[in-house]
C-alpha cells in the first residue's frame, strides 16, 4: 500500500506541474512603440487565461526565461478580464519589456512586447509641459553669501512635480538612481518660472532638475557656492558647543558647524576626558574646521584635571 500511495502522490505532483507550466496564446499590444514620460501608456492584452494573470514592465532584457522567477519588474497590474486594457503611468525614460504572465505565477503567456520612453521635455508630449525644448535651470548668479537668497529660475517643465533640489558639489550621482543627499528642494510648479532657496550654509552646490517625483534628471546640473560672510554685516552664526569630549559624536558636532556656515565657535568647558585628548580634540577642529577658523576656548574642570590645553589652537 505505501508503494500506491507513493506512486499516486508522485503522479498528482508531476500533473501539477505541468499544468502549472501550460499557457495559452495570450497576446498584448501597444497603440504605439514610442512614448514621451508624460504620457499614459495603455497595454492591451486578450486570451488571458484566468483573473490572477498579469502584466509585468521590466526593463529591455531583464525577463527571465519562461516559469523563472523575474521580480525586478518596474510596475504590474492584474489582467482581470480575458480580455481588455491596462494603462501605465509615471515610467522614467528608457526602454522596456511587457509581459503577460499565468496565475500570479512567471510563466509566459505568449510573446513580449517592446517600446521606449523619452523625456517629456524634448519628445513633446502632453501633460502640461511646453513642448518647445529641454527642460533647464539657471541659477541668478554663481556665488552668493551666508544670508542670501538663491533664485533658480527653469524653463520647460512638463509636470507640476517636476522638482528642483540643492546638493553638495559631487553627490546628485546618475540619472533615475535614487539619492536622498539634497539639502532642499522645491516642486517646478509651471511650465517655466523660479523658486529660490535660503538658510543654505557655507559651502559649494549644484543644482539638479528631476522629473516627476522620481530621481530621473531633467537637464544638466547647474553649480553654485555660498561663502562664510554675511551679505549685509549685520549678523554673524557663532556655534556653541559644551561639554563635548571628542569622539565620534563630536566629529558629527564639527560637520554641522562647518556646513551651517557658523564665523566663529565657542567652545565652553570639558572638550576631553582623559590625558591625550587635547590632541585628538585639536586635530579634529583643524581638520574640519581649518587652522584659521576664529575658535575660542573656555577650559572646564576636566580639561584642568585630565588634560593640558596651553597649545590648543596655536597658530599654524
């Protein structure tokens, strides 16, 4: 009996299989091979074989071979009905691959099909933009100081979440690659306009369009700097900074002074605790905020008891 039993539960297995692996001749269509970013792309499909198929968009090359797992898709819908019509939105520039896939599963129903995505901004689609030209930014001048506001001004915007951000030099990284670095950012509203930025630190930055709420970029990075001085005189960022010891939270400490642009630090009492820290708390002030950068110090009890600091902050 437990070699029938065996024999009948390996029959079932290799029958559910099978059927697993069997797909009809489902079909999907586009009405065009070539889309702008702004636009609505509607996938056809019929001959679908059961309410849990799906169509799946992934970028040219990336399916897997028939039943292979392929979850590195960029979006998918349920293809419901035998047959009808799905609309994709929002899909960055590139070229993609459709598929129409069995029972929640990743076996191929019929062929794949192919088209690309351009930006709205020189394919001349709809959705708000002008049509006329790719978009860009400009920034009012190349440098500014502590205190000003910065104006961006842009042009050919095709999504009112288009958006703007401000980065440290060197850190908006490649197009479509996702990058939280910014420091701020503003949505591109209108076709054209401006929006402006303030309460930015010291430093040197580049601007950056990206298109529609994703991390695509829209033109070329635009640069600017904010040096340390005030526009007007009349005010100045002092830092102060208290019993700080002078380990890794104390570097975090440096790095917002030096970023928020601060002309002068105060240091008041117990920068170390232990002999030698003077040291490494001298060596960490100069390398961030440099050797020249006004500091001034007051020593607290346990800079008197574990530390020397008569050479703290000699000149260079």
């Amino acid at each position: 009996m437990k070699s029938n039993k065996l024999a009948i539960a390996l029959a079932f297995t290799t029958a559910s299989f099978c059927a697993a692996a069997v797909t009809n001749s489902g079909t999907l269509s586009t009405e065009k091979s070539s889309y702008s970013t702004a636009d609505l792309i509607a996938i056809s499909y019929k001959d679908s074989g059961a309410a849990n198929d799906w169509v799946g968009i992934y970028k040219t090359g990336s399916i897997n071979s028939s039943c292979k797992k392929s979850k590195n898709y960029i979006a998918w819908q349920y293809a419901e009905l035998a047959t009808g019509s799905l609309s994709f939105k929002d899909l960055p520039e590139g070229n993609y691959d459709a598929q129409l896939f069995a029972k929640n599963g990743y076996c191929h129903i019929g062929s794949k099909i192919s088209f690309s995505v351009t930006n709205a901004g020189t394919g001349g689609g709809t959705g708000g933009g002008t049509g006329g030209g790719a978009a860009s930014i400009t920034v009012g001048k190349p440098s500014y100081k502590v205190g000003e506001t910065v104006s961006v001004n842009y042009s050919n915007s095709a999504s009112s979440r288009d958006w703007i951000a401000v980065y440290p030099q060197g850190s908006i990284g490649k197009s479509c690659e996702q990058n939280s670095r910014y420091v701020a950012w503003k949505y591109a509203e209108n076709s054209s306009g401006s929006v402006s930025f303030s309460n930015l630190g010291a430093g040197n930055y580049q601007l950056q369009m990206f298109q529609n709420d994703g991390y695509c970029h829209l033109g070329s990075p635009v640069p600017f700097s904010i040096s340390a001085g005030s526009s007007t005189g009349g005010f100045a960022r002092v830092a102060f900074v208290g019993d700080s010891g002078y380990g890794s939270n104390f570097q975090s400490v440096l790095n917002l002074i030096k970023a928020e642009g601060a002309g002068m630090t105060m240091f008041v009492g117990d920068t170390a605790y232990g002999s030698g820290g003077d040291d490494d708390w001298d060596n960490k002030v100069r390398s961030t905020l440099g050797s020249s950068d006004p500091v001034l110090l007051a020593v607290g009890n346990h800079d008197v008891d574990d530390s020397n600091f008569s050479d703290v902050r000699a000149p260079p």
